[in-house]
C-alpha cells in the first residue's frame, strides 16, 4: 500500500516520463523511415510514367546488355565511349518498353505465347536469326535447336562445369525472348496507329503532279543581304510580338544549362620536351649502332613493344608504317613528332621479307617424366616422320588427332608482349617449307611441327619502334595547377572572369543548353563530379577547379543561366527572335521597292538580279544561287502559276524577296499516274510520319533522367 502510495504522489512525472519514452521511440521510427525515403531517393536513376526505377535495377538492364554484346560482337570489352552508348541505348529502349506498355495496357494489345511460339515457327524474324539457333542448311531460325538447348541446359545444372558454359547462353535467349515479346507488342500499337491514316484518289493525283510537273522560269531577286541591318530599326516591341507568334517555337520538355567555362590543358614545357628528345635521340644512336633492339625499346619506355618477328604493315602504328616502305634495311631514321598521337618516334627498320600471311601446319605434342624422356620420345617420332610415317596415325598413337589449321599473320602480329619461346614456335612455321617437319625443344617437352600450306605472300617487315608520349612533368603540372588555382580564386564571378581570363592567357568559352543527359562537359572525360555542380548550382554561381580529362586539363564553370521546362524565356532568343524581324522588315522595304512592276524588266531596273531557273517541282524546294538560300515558299508559288504568267505577287523568301514568270510548264519524262501505287506511296508516307507518335507520349510520360548523378 505504501509503494501504491508513492506512485500515486509521482503519477504526473511517471506519465510524464512514459510520454517522453513513447515519444523518442515513436520519433526514432519516423526518423529511420524518413532516411530510408531518402535513400531509396538517392538510389533513383530515373522515372518515367510514374514507374521509378533504381541505379541497380538500370545498371542490371546495362549488363544484360553487355552480355549480349559481347556475343553478338565476340568482344571482352568495351571503351569508355561505347559505354555511354550502350547506356543510353540501354535508357532509351526502357522508356519506350514503358510508354508502349502504358499505351497498349490502355488499349487492352497483349501479345499472346501462342503468337511468340508462330514467330519462332516461322523464323525469319531478325533477331531470330542472330541467335546460335540457326540451321545451317536452312538459313532459318530451328526451333527444334532451341527446344534441344533448353533441355540440355536444365540437365547441365548437376554439372558445374557446363552449367557455366551454358548459362550464358541461357541468358542470351532470355534477353532474345524478352525483345521478342516488346518488339511485336510496339509493332502492333504502331500498326493501329498507321491503319488510322488513309490516302484517296484525289491526293494522290495532287503528290504525282507535285513531284512531277516541271516548272522553268525566269527569276528576279534581291537578297535580304543587300539591305544594312543598321538601316532597320527593331524595338523590343517587334521582337516581343514575333516571340508571341512563334511562343510554341520556344517550348522546353527538359530542363537545360547555360554555362560558360575555362577549360586549360596542360602540356610539356620547353624543358619537358628537351628531356624527352635527349632520350630519343640516344635511343637512335643505339640502334643505329647496332645494339640490342629490344633493350633499347625496354629502356626508352616505348608504347610499341618489340617482339623480334617479322609483320606486315598493318601491325605497326600508322605512322611509321608510312615510313617502312622509303627506308633501308639496317636504316635508323631521324627523331620525328607525329601531331595526332603527341609522340616522338624512332624506328630502324631490321629485316624486310616476302613471308605467307597464312600458313596450314600442324603438330603432335611431347612430353614425358622427364625432359630427357620427352627429348627421346620427339627425337623417335621426328625420325619416323623423315623416313615417310603418316603424320596422324602417329599423332593418334599419343593421343593426339593431328589435324591441319591455319594461322594468318593477324592472329599473333599485334602481341604487345612475346617470350623466346613463343617467338621461336613462330619463327619456325614461318620459315618451314611445304611438307617439311621440325622438332622443337621447350622447357615443358617438344613439339613435332609440320607446315604443310603457305598461301598469300606479303611483305613483312622485323622494326624497331620507340614510340614516346611528350609528356609533361610533374613540375610542369604543378606550375599549371598553380596558376589556374589562383586565377580561380582570384576571380569569384562570372563578370571578373570574363573580365581577367585573358590576362592569364586563358580563354572563356560559352555553352548553351547543356542538358544532364550528357556524359561530359566541354567535350572532356571525367567530368561526372562537374555535371553534379552544373545541374545543383544558382545561376550566377562559380565552380570550384576541377581536375579532369586524362589527368590534363584544369576546368573551372559559371552557370550564367538555367532554362526549366516550359516556355523559353524572350531574352534567351532574343538573337533568333531579331534575326526574324529583321528579315520580316527587310522583306516589307523589298516589298514596297516592288510594289507595281508587272515584268522582269521592270523588276531589273529596280535592281533585281535576274536568272534562269529550270525543272522546279512543287515537291522540292528550290535553291536560289543569288540569295544562297532554299525557297520552299517559291516551289510552291511557281506550282501554283500557269505557264506565261507573271508572279502575282513578291515572295517572300528565306534569303529574298522574289518576283518570277513561267517560261513553261512540262511533265517529268517518263512519268505516268498510278493511283493505287501513289496511294500506297502516301499511306507508307503518312505511316512513317506516324512515327513521331513517341515524341509526343514521351512529353506526356513526365520522363525524369538523373543517370548524371551516377554515370
């Protein structure tokens, strides 16, 4: 009763205290849920449709990708640049897949299995016929290839070792099976779309006449570029009621930047150069005086390794393939510098010889307990071989099948490394005669070797290369650093920057509408961390430096505008906008010089030039040498006019203002209407313009792209 008694004295500050308890639980799960939003956020590549997906969700459709790729293409891997085409194939194709299934849910289109299964009966399709599930003999997709795989890979699964070699392949029909089922299901929305277009007999004989009446003419013309810009005056209330008429003109879908940058690449100092040419220049007088090739191409650091065999042209850089053909065997050329790879090269050409391009050989393989037992064994089988055994029946008694292959020059020439005894294997098949047979000794046993074809003679060529980047140094780099850091932190606006950059020797550049879709600024890599600053900074701001490109260039960016969805902003066009009026105000003074001339003389005495111009066609604008500019609204004005007449008024061009008469009229030769087959030429017109459908979705599908954040 008494311990009751006490909680009944605290019971305010024990509720007090069960409160606050709940509270900072309650709060500790709000806050761990808010951080997990954020993460999941932060994680976001990208939304299309409402439908968000994830950095690790984009970067599993990019492997996938690769994967196939790879196959397709036989590569390893891939540069820098084809990744960022692959990941934006990889983007594009996701938000296609996206809209067209939206669109096709919307219409209730599906694509059944029963229709995949008729497409792989049939197989023709494409993407069929890339897969390894062609029969040779057919030249067409077999699904009973495929029905075999697929058993066999759900019986490899026990097996480790072929479960490897067949998953990849698995991997590759899925993704076939995938674009299958998307690429019919975008067909069909498409071929809904272009049904819905129609052609008739009337337009069609209107497009035949278009494209094949054959207007000549005489012409009078005075270009807009006769008359001063200073002569026309343009306020800000013409350009403001031109922006009001072409305001659709001006309407942004993606967000972009204006920016304007510094961009400096460091290269060699005077000195830089000075050492490196002291160190060519000795190469050169080692190899001239005959020292060992490969040392001196080890020890100059070169890029072009020397391997001691001789190969063709194509093996060696372009630039000193040029050279081997005008040197002399033994010959060591000057140091020279080659502009597009920023080196200096030296090169002595060793040996020049006639050698096959491609050689058929074949060989049994030695070995034995010992490499005596080994040397026995080859010294038999060689004995044999000379005396006339049949090369295979003894290959099969070790083992071995002897089969012929062939190796072609392009299978070893562009080795960057090759040891002694890979290059005395190689030596040995280029140097055998037909039919003759050679025992080879290696560490690990012998090797019996035959050649047995050589086809395809070519000149080959035994060089050494030294092959140097002018590099810059570390002190040179420093310096550069150095100075760029203090013009940066000297200069903290955009107006000091444009003010003072010539005074350090560098150079403000513009650019407008860099969109964050794009992988690098001012064309240089490693630029990613620039973007991020670019598309998260005020306008008016100034990045910090940033150390880009291969580890060359100093870059620092203002970003002088941001230009969000919707309508541009007038100033932003106002150049466009003024160029518009001006050409509109110029085309009036033109206009009222005109105003009354009813013939070609006339219109010369007001100083018109006046030109022949023959087979014009209402179909294809018409391109006029003395304002250098195309005329669509002139095609169109002459198809309208009859032979003999007299323009019935000035066209007004893109580059002039024009008066014209028709000298005649002609169908094309040849030509002859064929309803149906203009008709059907209108609809595949009409259809491909139905193409553009995508565009008009995409602006609909509220498309957000944050891949810069993360590539």
């Amino acid at each position: 009763m008494a311990a009751l008694g006490k909680i009944r004295k605290r019971g305010v500050a024990l509720v007090c205290i069960i409160g606050l308890g709940l509270f900072a639980f309650i709060a500790e799960e709000a806050f761990r849920s808010c951080e997990a939003t954020k993460n999941q956020q932060r994680q976001q590549i990208g939304e299309v449709l409402g439908n968000k997906i994830n950095v690790q969700e984009f970067q599993a459709l990019v492997d996938e990708y690769q994967d196939v790729l790879k196959i397709t293409q036989n590569r390893d891997n891939f540069t820098e640049d084809e990744l960022n085409q692959i990941k934006d194939q990889v983007w594009s194709q996701y938000i296609n897949e996206q809209i067209i299934s939206n669109e096709a849910e919307i219409l209730g289109l599906t694509v059944t299995d029963e229709e995949l299964q008729n497409i792989m009966k049939e197989g023709t399709n494409p993407m069929l016929m890339q897969s390894p599930f062609v029969n040779q003999q057919t030249g067409r997709f077999d699904v009973s290839m495929l029905t075999k795989f697929l058993d066999d890979y759900k019986k490899a699964g026990n097996n480790p070792q072929l479960a490897e070699s067949y998953q990849a392949i698995y991997k590759y029909w899925q993704f076939i099976e995938k674009q299958l089922r998307t690429q019919t299901l975008a067909q069909k929305y498409q071929s809904l779309l272009s049904n819905c277009l129609i052609s008739n007999p009337i337009s069609a004989k209107m497009a035949f006449e278009g494209q094949n009446t054959e207007s000549d003419i005489q012409l009078a013309s005075i270009a807009y570029s006769s008359i001063n810009d200073n002569d026309v005056k343009v306020d800000d209330k013409d350009i403001k009621a031109k922006y009001d008429e072409h305001k659709e003109m001006f309407k942004q879908d993606v967000e972009s930047r204006d920016i304007k940058y510094v961009d400096f690449q460091v290269v060699a100092s005077a000195a830089d150069r000075k050492a490196l040419q002291n160190t060519m220049n000795d190469a050169a007088l080692k190899l001239q005086s005959g020292a060992n090739p490969a040392e001196v191409v080890r020890k100059a650091q070169s890029q072009f390794a020397y391997t001691g065999l001789a190969a063709t042209k194509r093996a060696y850089p372009s630039d000193i393939a040029a050279k081997l053909d005008s040197m002399a065997v033994g010959q060591t050329s000057a140091v020279f510098e080659t502009a597009f790879d920023n080196t200096l090269n030296v090169v002595k050409l060793i040996s020049k010889t006639q050698m096959p391009d491609s050689i058929e050989y074949r060989q049994i393989q030695v070995g034995g307990a010992t490499v005596e037992a080994a040397k026995k064994t080859a010294d038999s089988i060689y004995t044999a071989l000379k005396g006339g055994a049949d090369f295979e029946a003894i290959a099969q008694k070790y083992g071995q099948t002897g089969a012929k292959q062939w190796l072609t020059s392009a299978m070893y020439e562009n080795s960057n490394s090759m040891d002694d005894e890979s290059k005395n294997y190689l030596n040995a098949i280029n140097n055998l005669a037909v039919n003759d047979v050679k025992n080879l000794e290696f560490a690990q046993g012998n090797i019996i070797l035959q050649v047995t074809a050589r086809k395809a003679m070519v000149d080959k060529y035994d060089a050494a290369v030294v092959k140097h980047t002018i590099d810059f140094s570390k002190t040179t780099y420093s310096e550069a650093y150095n100075k760029f850091s203090q013009f940066v932190s000297e200069n903290k606006t955009i107006e000091d920057i444009e003010k003072n950059a010539a005074k350090f020797g560098f150079k403000v550049t513009p650019r407008q509408d860099l969109f964050n879709y794009e992988h690098n600024v001012a064309g240089l890599r490693s630029t990613r961390e620039t973007m991020k600053w670019i598309f998260d900074a005020k306008a008016g701001e100034v990045s910090p430096l940033y150390e880009c490109g291969n580890n060359d260039h100093l870059l620092v960016v203002a970003l002088t505008r941001i230009n969000p969805v919707g309508y541009r902003d007038i100033n932003s066009v106002k150049d466009m906008l003024k160029a518009e009026v001006l050409r509109d105000k110029k085309f009036e003074q033109i206009k009222a010089k005109l105003a009354g001339v009813a013939d070609i003389a006339a219109a010369q005495a007001k100083g018109a030039k006046i030109d022949s111009v023959n087979q014009i066609t209402f179909s294809a604008p018409v391109f006029v040498q003395a304002t250098g500019a195309s005329e669509p609204a002139l095609a169109g004005a002459v198809a309208a006019a009859k032979a003999g007449e007299f323009s019935k008024a000035v066209v007004k061009g893109n580059g002039g203002a024009y008066l014209f008469k028709v000298l005649k009229k002609s169908n094309r030769e040849g030509a002859k209407f064929d309803a149906a087959q203009t008709e059907q030429q209108l609809q595949m017109q009409a259809a491909q313009a139905a193409r553009m459908f995508m565009q008009e979705l995409y602006q609909k599908a509220g498309v957000v792209d944050n891949r810069y954040l993360f590539f």
